[in-house]
C-alpha cells in the first residue's frame, strides 16, 4: 500500500483523523456571525432594563450603569466575529518589508552634509561687537 499525502497519511506514516482537519470556513463564518447576534442581542434588553431600573427605582445612578455596560458591546462583538483561527505553519505570509515608504520622504542634502566638515563659525554678535 502507497503512503503519502495524498492519501491522508502523515510523515510516519499513520492515517489523519478527520479530527485534525480545520473547520471548514463556511462553518467558521456561521459561528463568528451567530456569536455576534448572540452579544448584540444583548443591546435591546439593556436598554429595556435601564428604563425598567428607571421606572422601580426612580434612579438614574443603576440605569446609567446599565447603559454604560451595553456601550462595549458592539466593539466586542466586532472583534470576535472578526477574529480567525491562527495560521498554519503552511500558509504563505504576504508582508514584504523591503517595499517600505518612508512616511516623511526627505531629499539629499548635499550642501548640509559639507558644511559638517567646516569648523564651527563665531556668533554674528560677536563679530559686531568685536569690532571698534
């Protein structure tokens, strides 16, 4: 019998679990989006809440927590249903660091690199003080 990778055999030559495999991404896709309803969801009955707290309580103090406590949701939500598995070892990486522009581009400046090599030249107050 043939071992390789085509045939779903690893490097010492043991059959893959299906286990191993990723998620497909259509899958992962589906999870993301209902974990992002599931916490936005959550907007509608904390306000509904707030003004609940308001109405029994008649302070302002518990609805208000109510309401800054719903404000990060939707970042939250954002940031999971945009978040990935991590990648393979086997996935290209497309960063090319030697294509950088710089963001202040300055020209040569030759005249200023010369002036270096002079000594150092006296203050013009110096000079007109200097002189009778």
């Amino acid at each position: 019998m043939k071992h390789g990778r085509e045939l779903s055999f690893d490097d010492d030559g043991q059959p893959v679990l299906i286990t191993r495999a990723a998620q497909p991404y259509e899958e992962q896709h589906r999870e993301r989006v209902r974990k992002y309803l599931t916490i936005m969801s959550w907007r509608i009955p904390a306000l509904l809440l707030a003004a609940l707290a308001y109405g029994m309580w008649h302070n302002g103090l518990i609805s208000l927590a109510i309401l800054m406590a719903s404000i990060p949701l939707p970042w939250i939500a954002v940031l999971i249903a945009n978040d990935r598995p991590p990648r393979r070892a086997e996935e290209p990486r497309r960063y090319s660091g030697g294509s950088r522009i710089p963001l202040f581009p300055t020209a040569e400046r030759p005249a200023l690199e010369r002036r270096r090599d002079l000594p150092p030249q006296p203050d013009s107050t110096e000079s007109q003080h200097d002189v009778p």
